[in-house]
C-alpha cells in the first residue's frame, strides 16, 4: 500500500500520510465527499461573498458598457456640486467634499453587494458629521479649521472601523432596529436644521450662535441690516433654476438636466468675469488644494478626545448604514437581486476606513443618486468606476477654477437636494394607519429640532423601543366568537409568550372570566387558540400551569388549540404537558369543540 498504517509502529504521527492526492478517498468517505463538491466554482462562489466583483465582473457583458459609463457620468456630474455643498454643511472646506466622493467609491466597488448604490457624502450624514465635532470641540470649534479637519477625519476612520467589526461579527440585522417612523422624522427635522444652516449663505452674512435652530432665526431676523442683495440673488437664481430642472427632469425621464452643475458652472463663470467678489463682496469658495488626496494618518490628539468621539461614532456607525442599506434593499427588490446586511457592513467600514486615509469625511448611500444612477441605465458597479473617474478628473484640472464659486450656489444646491426629506404627506398615511408610528415621528421631529440633533435621534430610538416593549407586555389576548355552547370560553393568543406579558395573559383571562360570570353564565372550557404563539419561557410555562389548576379546582377544562411543533416540544420537556394531558391538545377549534360536546352528552347520558 502507498499510505503508512496509523497502526504501524513505524508510523511517527498519529494521523496517515498519503503519498499522493489520489490516495484520500480511501481514508474517509467524509473526504471523498468533499473533494466531489467543492470545487473551483463552489470557492469561487464562496469568495464572492467577501469579494463581489469575482461574481459580476467574469459575467459582464458588451451591451453593459454603454449604460454604465452613462449612468457613472451622470451621477458624477451631479455628485461634484453635491459633495462640495455636503461638506459645507459639514462646516468643511468644499474641496473635502470631492475627497469623500473619491477613495469611498472605490472601495465600495470592490466590496459592496449593490450594483446600483451611489455611495458619497449625504446631507443629513454630513449634519450629524458637524453636530458630533462640535460637541467635541466646542461651539467655536470650526474657528481652528485644522483640528476640525482633523477631528471629522478621526471620526470617519473610527465609524469605519466600528462598521467593519460589525460586519465580520455578522451583525447585519442591525439595519432592522431603526424604525420607518423615527428615520422619517429625524431625516425631516435634519432637512429643516440643514435648510436653515444655508440660509446665511443666502443672504450673504453669518450669525454668532448655533446651538439651537430658534437661535439662528432671531440672529437672520437682527442681523438684517447685513443683508447682501449679490448674494440673496445668485443664491434664489439658483434655487429657481433647479426647481425648474426637477419638474422637467420628472416629466421627461430619459434625460435629465444637471442642473447643480450648471449653475456651479455659470455661477462660477459670472464670478470669475465680472469679479463679483471684489466688486459686490460676493463670498466665494477661494483656495483649494491642488490634486487628488495625498495619504496621511488621521490625528487625533489624546484618548479624552477620542473618548469624546465615541457617542458621535456609535451613531454615525448606525444610521450610515441603517440608511443605506434601506436605500440598498429598495432597488434590490425593484430589480429582482439580493445585497448582504453583512457584507454591506464590512463595504461601507472598509470604504470609510481607508477614505480616512486620504481625507474623506463620513459618507452614506443617496436616495436620490442612487434614482439617478438606475434611470440613467447603470447595470454593475462599473458605472460608480465612471462616476470615481470624473471626480478625479476634477481634482485634477479643476479646482482653480472652483476657488471663484459663491458659496450661494453650493447652498442652493443643499436646499434643493434635502427639503424632499421633509415627508409631510406621511402624516395622513399614518394616522390612517398607526396613530404610535405617528407620534413617534412627531416627537423625534420635535426633539430634533428642540434639544439637538444627537439627542434627537436618541429620543425617537427610545420611543420607539419603548412601543415595542409595551406592545409585547401586552399584547392581543381577544375573545372569540362565542359557539353555540355558551359556556365555552375561547381565547385567542396573538403573540410569543414570555415573562413579560404572562402577567397580562392571566389577568385577561380572569377578567373576561369575571365578565361571564357577570351575566351568570359559567364557563365550563376554556380553550387557548395558540396560533401566534410562537415561543415560551419559563415563566409563561408556569402562568400556564397556574391557569390549568385553577381550571381543575373550578371544574373548568382548559383545552389547546393550534400549539405549534416547536412549543409542543417545550410543553413536553418542561413536563407541563403531563399536566395538560395529550388528549386536551387539538388540531382544529372544530375537533375541540367538538370534544365539549361530546363529554357534555356522555354527562347526560350517565345522568
């Protein structure tokens, strides 16, 4: 034989050596098995899970190419007025916005899971990017533009890093714990502080406080004497223009107007010819760094200051994602493919991780790009490959040319791109629908706007917890019809039975128990239609036990219903069932009934 006996005594390791491939099904049929399927493809399948360019890049196709290098232009011109405008409201230099927009995008190429995803930076991440510095560095923070550089880039890299741990530990289902009603509100109350964070840009002054939005509507309403007419006009031209530019752009769906980059373009023409800034005190972008992004490790000063970032990073981890996955699974089921919580998660901390390398501030998915990306024709990533491509050419041969754009324009632009994320015709929806989803958007809304935006977001996900664990303390436990025998009492369990809500399920029992008695009609069977129930714990084990002795010392059959395989299993190891007996479970309401019946007219017939 070629393989060396484990029982030989010349063998010096306890396992068997094989002298050639071709040998190993002989030692176990496990690995023959093995060997038979997993092969090339399976590990190349299993690959892509962590690399997907390895499943769409060797089944890509000639006719993609058009729609793709369409798409990625055509995002792209709209993501360069939109990434200088987000940094803004991230209290940034714009040039930072265009850094966000490179590095970021190439990076979720190659691990993202969306072929449709415009990655980038976001308005309300771009808030909350300025709200989390700020509470670190104070309200006079941006005064030291370096260390608020610094700081925002710091954060960047922690979020990234936190979101990659998340996504490696399979945390993904972590995009299911910030619910529609408190996302709605906070992304309405945020456009309103975004909105209101433009408006000096508009008038062409600045105001002294931002710590509440009440404040900088009295500073706008004092500081009226300071108001600059070349400003209030390119800024409101702007605004009109690319209203315009929406209500064209949805009613004619095959070519859309980038609007935002025209009147960067024209704006920034008129600056330069006509001198605006020099002439009329028209506040303008000015110097920006030549080039792309050059590597640097982010700073950060000591571990206080990087305590201090926690809170921030924590949320911002959270809500980048939770954001932008939902806008992820949107289109996924529009178009009839899949994207992984998981792999979404390790996408997004590696592309904010090594974005921080060279500049990037924290960044999010687009609702509206990704829109724009799918009706300009995208088929694959290769479109956001297009779309990286004209950002760069922009580093590169441009940015002269951005030192002479108003910063009007860039605020036009956030104006028009976020007050569609303030969703008023929510309101009827829900309250036709759920009144607690309602006040939950109202309060986190309101507390957004009123005590921060951090606390704000915070409140509405306590809200929201608070609902779901009230909802399961009690849940539905309803009454049935009655059948014709009215001394059976059925009730319906809508919900899991835990130790949180086995208190309520008894005391609903006794007081509709109570309720019959009331109208002198006694109840002889009571039967527990156990269809919702899927699970038990102990102590609902024990309000059950409780509920057939008290039956027993009453005379009262206690009878159940539709008990599901798993929670059958639980009554039998939990030895309740022996209590119970066999004989008192049923499959139908019909055969339990039934059963009443029947030992009713045995009675009688003894009798």
């Amino acid at each position: 034989s070629s393989l060396m006996s484990i029982n030989s005594p010349s063998s010096p390791h306890p396992y068997i050596i094989p002298d050639s491939a071709e040998d190993i099904p002989l030692l176990d049929p496990s690995v023959k098995y093995a060997r038979k399927n997993i092969n090339r493809k399976s590990i190349r399948k299993y690959a892509a899970r962590y690399f997907p360019p390895l499943s769409w890049v060797p089944n890509y196709k000639k006719e993609y190419i058009r729609g793709d290098i369409v798409a990625g232009l055509t995002v792209g011109v709209t993501l360069i007025p939109q990434g200088m405008a987000y940094a803004m409201v991230a209290q940034m230099p714009p040039i930072y916005g265009l850094y966000s927009s490179l590095v970021p995008i190439l990076l979720y190429i190659l691990f993202g899971t969306s072929p449709h995803l415009s990655v980038g930076p976001f308005a309300v991440i771009s808030l909350l990017v300025k709200e989390s510095v700020l509470d670190v560095l104070g309200p006079d923070g941006a005064q030291d533009m370096q260390q608020y550089i610094n700081v925002a880039v710091a954060m960047c890299l922690l979020t990234g890093i936190c979101q990659a741990v998340l996504g490696l530990a399979r945390l993904g289902f972590i995009s299911a714990l910030l619910s529609d009603p408190v996302r709605n509100g906070f992304n309405s109350a945020s456009a309103v502080v975004i909105i209101l964070s433009q408006v000096p840009a508009i008038v062409g002054y600045k105001t002294d406080r931002t710590t509440y939005e009440w404040q900088i509507v009295v500073d706008l309403l004092i500081g009226l004497r300071k108001f600059q007419w070349p400003s209030f006009l390119v800024g409101s031209l702007g605004i009109a223009f690319l209203a315009g530019c929406k209500i064209l752009n949805n009613r004619i769906k095959r070519f859309q107007i980038p609007g935002a980059l025209i009147i960067v373009v024209v704006f920034t023409l008129c600056s330069f010819l006509f001198d605006l800034h020099g002439r009329l005190g028209l506040e303008i972008v000015g110097t920006v760094p030549e080039g792309l992004p050059r590597p640097s490790l982010p700073r950060i000063d000591s571990i206080d200051t990087l305590l201090k970032l926690m809170p921030g990073v924590v949320v911002l981890t959270f809500v980048s994602f939770v954001s932008s996955y939902a806008i992820a699974t949107k289109f996924a089921e529009r178009y009839g493919y899949s994207v992984d919580a998981n792999q979404e998660l390790v996408a997004f901390g590696i592309a904010q991780t090594v974005g921080a390398f060279f500049g990037s501030f924290c960044i999010s998915a687009s609702l509206s790009r990704t829109a724009i990306n799918v009706e300009a024709g995208a088929n694959t990533h290769l479109a956001s490959f297009f779309n990286a491509g004209l950002i760069a050419a922009c580093l590169l041969f441009m940015t002269k040319a951005i030192y002479f754009l108003p910063e009007a324009t860039l605020a036009a632009v956030v104006i028009m791109a976020v007050y569609n994320l303030i969703e008023i015709n929510l309101i009827p929806v829900l309250w036709r629908s759920s009144r607690s989803d309602l006040v939950i958007m109202i309060l986190t809304f309101l507390g957004t706007l009123g005590i921060g935006i951090l606390p704000g977001l915070l409140l509405g996900m306590g809200l929201s917890v608070a609902v779901v664990l009230y909802m399961s303390a009690y849940p539905r436990f309803d009454e049935l019809p009655r059948p014709a025998d009215e001394s059976i009492l059925i009730v319906e369990m809508e919900a899991s039975l835990f130790f949180g809500n086995a208190p309520h399920l008894k005391a609903r029992i006794k007081e509709m128990i109570a309720k019959r008695e009331a109208e002198r009609q006694s109840v002889g069977t009571l039967i527990l239609e156990c269809t919702g129930v899927m699970r038990v714990d102990s102590t609902s084990i024990r309000a059950l036990a409780e509920l057939v002795d008290d039956g027993r010392a009453k005379g009262r059959r206690v009878l159940f219903v539709h008990v599901r395989p798993q929670v059958y299993q639980v009554l039998m190891s939990s030895g309740l069932m022996l209590k119970i007996g066999v004989e008192a479970v049923y499959d139908t309401l019909d055969q339990a009934t039934a059963s009443c019946s029947d030992i009713a007219n045995i009675v009688r017939t003894e009798v």
